[in-house]
C-alpha cells in the first residue's frame, strides 16, 4: 500500500517543465548564491519535449565545492552570458506552466533572487512544485535515505531503477541533465502510483 502515498504525483498535468540550477555555491553571510546554469525540460503528454540549457555568468566566485559538482569553473562562467540578458528566452518557457523543481526551497528563491536583483519580472505561472518534498511520505515508509528537505535524486533514481543521466556525465550534476532526470523520476512515481498492490 506504500504507493498510495504517491497519489499527489498522479495530480501533475501531463503538460509541465522541469527546472534545474547549478550554482556559485550555497547561501551564506553574503546572501544566496549566482546561477551559473538553468536548465529547463519541457514535457508534453508526459514525454521529454525539449531540454535547454543557460549557461548564466556569476558575479559571485565559484567555490570549489561547487565545481567539483557541477564542473564549471570560474574561467569558464566568465565567458558566459549575463543572467538579465537571458531571463526573456527562460521566462517564455515557465510562461503558464506548472514548473516542477526536485528541491525547490533551494532552486526557485535563488531564482527569484536574480529576477528582483536585475529588475526583472516573473511571467504568469501555474505554480510551483517540489518533487523532493512531495517524495518524502513514500521514501520514508520505504525507509529510503531521507533529509529534512526529503529524498536526493540520486536515491529515487537508484531506489527506480530509472536510467542514471549522471552516471553518463562522468558523475557531475548539470542543470539540463538534472531537470531531465527529475522527469524521469517524477513519472517512474506517477505510473508506480498506478500500480495496484497483490
């Protein structure tokens, strides 16, 4: 009866993106985190659209902690874009869409950190919903590995048997890999949800 508690994936619309950050770091005295990447997976009928990457240079320093998960380096990001010069292409993915983050309560205030510090705006929007917090009922009554925040990627990928993105990347995180394999384990859940227990 565990897959009962995955009922709330059931209520996703067949039609959604994914959104992913990788970042200068964790938030500290200094505030949130620079984006140095979002990636954004586009779902239709609940298939992989589309995945687009935005490479987005900080103007915070990359920790080193954070290239060794994300393998971007500091040379690399100075070269990239600046985030105001591409929020118009990302704002018309999230345009009227239900947007799904796996951790949302670290993804979407930097997010909004960035909108307000460059004077931008937020288009009309669904909602947000994190797959990690919505996981934590079932991971747990499977006794998966489990933080406050609630099951990592990685364990539902593993716990799913769902192909490892990661795995193919050398191991490393990546903002387009990671939104990519939030909807592979997002809709593992939904169809395990329609599994009828023996």
């Amino acid at each position: 009866m565990d897959n009962e508690l995955l009922w709330v994936f059931t209520q996703l619309p067949d039609d959604y993106v994914v959104l992913d950050t990788e970042t200068t770091g964790l938030p500290d005295e200094n505030g949130p985190p620079d984006i140095v990447s979002v990636g954004i997976t586009a779902v239709k009928n609940r298939e992989i659209a589309e995945a687009v990457e935005f490479k987005i240079r900080p103007e915070k320093h990359i920790s080193e902690e954070a290239q060794s998960i994300h393998g971007i380096s500091n040379q690399q990001a100075a070269g990239f874009a600046p985030f105001d010069s591409q929020w118009h292409p990302i704002a018309d993915y999230l345009k009227g869409q239900l947007i799904v983050i796996h951790n949302a309560s670290f993804d979407w205030p930097i997010l909004m950190d960035h909108v307000s510090r460059y004077g931008l705006s937020l288009p009309p929007i669904e909602g947000v919903f994190c797959s990690q917090k919505a996981a934590i009922p079932w991971a747990q009554a499977i006794k998966l590995p489990c933080s406050q925040r609630g099951p990592s990627l990685d364990v539902l990928t593993n716990v799913l048997g769902v192909e490892d993105l990661r795995a193919k990347n050398n191991g490393l995180h990546g903002a387009s890999i990671d939104s990519q394999q939030t909807v592979r384990v997002v809709e593992e859940m939904r169809r395990l949800r329609g599994v009828m227990p023996k």
